[in-house]
C-alpha cells in the first residue's frame, strides 16, 4: 500500500536522509516534547529521547531507500511496534485515531524548522524540494502509525471477545460427577465452540459422567443451535458422559417441533433442578424434600 505518490529524485531522497542522520539528537530532543512522546514516556525524558532517535534512525533508512511513499519499507519495521505501542497508550487515554494522526502530523515541523536552517544558503527549489520530500515521508509516518494501531485495535477487540466468550460460558459443577453450563444469550458458532471446548475440559478434569447444558437463558432455538446443542451432547458423550439439556420453555418447544428438529435421542428436563434431580438419581442418590419446622419427614 502506498501514499499518493509524488517525483522525488533520488539526489534529494538521499540529501534528506544525510539531514536526519546528521540531526538525529537534535531531532529527537524537539520530539521529546511533543506530546505523542511526552505523555507516553511520563518517567524519563531521556527514554523519550531514545525512542525519538529510533524514529529518526528509521526515516533515515527509508530516506536512503528513496521510498518515501512505501509504508511497506524496510526502515518503518524497526519502529512500527514502538509507534504502535505508542498510539496505544494515547488511545488508553482517551485519544481518538483522528486526534493521534494530528499528533503524529505534528512531529514534522520541528524537523521542518531544522531543515530550513540547513538548506537556508541553498537555492529556493532545493530547500521546496526538500521540504516536500519531508511531507510525503512524514505522511507515510503517519499512515503506518494509524495501521498500526487500526490492527493492534481489532487484535485488541479480537482478545476481549475471546475473553468474553470466556466469562459467559462458565462450567459449574453441581455435584460430584454433574457439571452444568447455563448459556444465556444468543449461541452461535465462535461461542458454541467454546461452549464444546471449557465442558470437555471440565468432564476430564472432574471426571463428571453427567453434563447439563441449561438454556433458560437462550432466548431463541433456531435449526443452527440446535445443531450446535446436537453435536455439544455427541461430543460429551465421546468424553464418556451423558448430556442432558434444561431449560426449554414452552415457546422454544414449539418452535422446535415446527422446524422439524428431532431431539429425541436428547435427554431433556423442563428445568435445571430437574436435570440435576435427574442427574443424581441415575447415580443412585435420593433427594427428598426437607421437612418444614423440623418435623421428621415420614
């Protein structure tokens, strides 16, 4: 990907690049006050200053390379993981993307100032053809910081949904040998996979022989869920543990039986105590209802 291209000649790419070497220090003390670096390194002014050198070093390289307008140079690889944590801190606090553009933007005219005083006793086309060289590697800066940070961003997005799904798929055991997952939400497939995965692991860690998947929360049953609820119990019953689904009301029976969706090799209670009641009986456990005042039950 490339920035609007524009003609300059290799004699001033290269002119640039021997300016940025050559004012490396100076550079990075001017950006060490900017506010992209000041509010990001906060205890050392100096790590400021290294890190602007680092800017500067690939600039340079890319100046060198004569390809300004390629985001894709060698040089920016050097710096784009620094550039992006960067961003990110000022995303952290509560700076839009448009808001760092404009900070990153602002980084060139201390060089800009600097570049000036250098060709001052050059002719006029020399010192215009170096500023815009400076422009368009400047605005490749720019772009490479905001794709950067545009992709941290969805790996960001990507990590809190996989966490999310997480959190909202909790195995809970019940009892000795009964693990439940109360699903509440829409189930679709990232989550039916993680649905699957954390109760697998949960009947091999707690050896449980009786699985129930609670959908109380689901507010609806489609063919697509079902199939996940299909194949959740077959896997469980891979694993040596009979799966039983709770939960379905009166509404999502229906509509099952309307799709045509056979679930009769299911197991199936109206309710989680029931799928539990359920569970425990098959393994030979009475449960009898606790006598009221502390009278004996009969």
């Amino acid at each position: 990907m490339q920035v609007a291209e524009h003609d300059t000649a290799p004699e001033t790419a290269q002119e640039l690049g021997a300016f940025l070497e050559r004012r490396r220090e100076q550079i990075a003390q001017r950006w060490a006050d900017a506010a992209l670096f000041r509010t990001v390194f906060t205890v050392s002014r100096d790590e400021a200053v290294e890190a602007g050198k680092a800017v500067v070093d690939a600039l340079a390289d890319v100046a060198r390379t004569g390809r300004l307008e390629d985001v894709t140079a060698p040089g920016y690889s050097a710096v784009r993981d620094q550039l992006g944590r960067m961003s990110a801190s000022r995303s952290r606090a509560g700076q839009s993307p448009s808001q760092i553009a404009e900070e990153i933007a602002g980084l060139r005219e201390p060089v800009g100032a600097l570049l000036r005083a250098d060709f001052e006793e050059r002719s006029v086309e020399q010192a215009n053809a170096s500023l815009l060289a400076l422009t368009v590697l400047m605005g490749t800066l720019r772009l490479v910081v905001m794709q950067t940070t545009v992709h941290a961003g969805d790996e960001l997005i990507a990590r809190q949904r996989e966490q999310l799904l997480e959190v909202a798929t909790p195995v809970i055991q019940l009892w000795e040998g009964v693990v439940a997952v109360p699903l509440i939400g829409t189930l679709d497939s990232a989550r039916s996979q993680v649905v699957m995965e954390n109760l697998l692991e949960a009947i091999v860690a707690q050896r449980a022989r009786y699985a129930i998947l609670d959908i109380t929360g689901v507010p609806t049953v489609d063919s697509l869920v079902a199939q996940h609820l299909m194949k959740t119990v077959a896997a469980a019953r891979l694993m040596g543990a009979e799966c039983i689904v709770s939960g379905i009301r009166p509404a999502i029976a229906q509509t099952i039986v309307h799709l045509g969706i056979d679930l009769g090799s299911i197991t199936t209670r109206a309710s989680l105590a029931d799928a539990l009641a359920h569970a425990l009986t098959r393994q030979g456990i009475v449960v009898s209802p606790r006598a009221v005042g502390g009278a004996s039950a009969p």
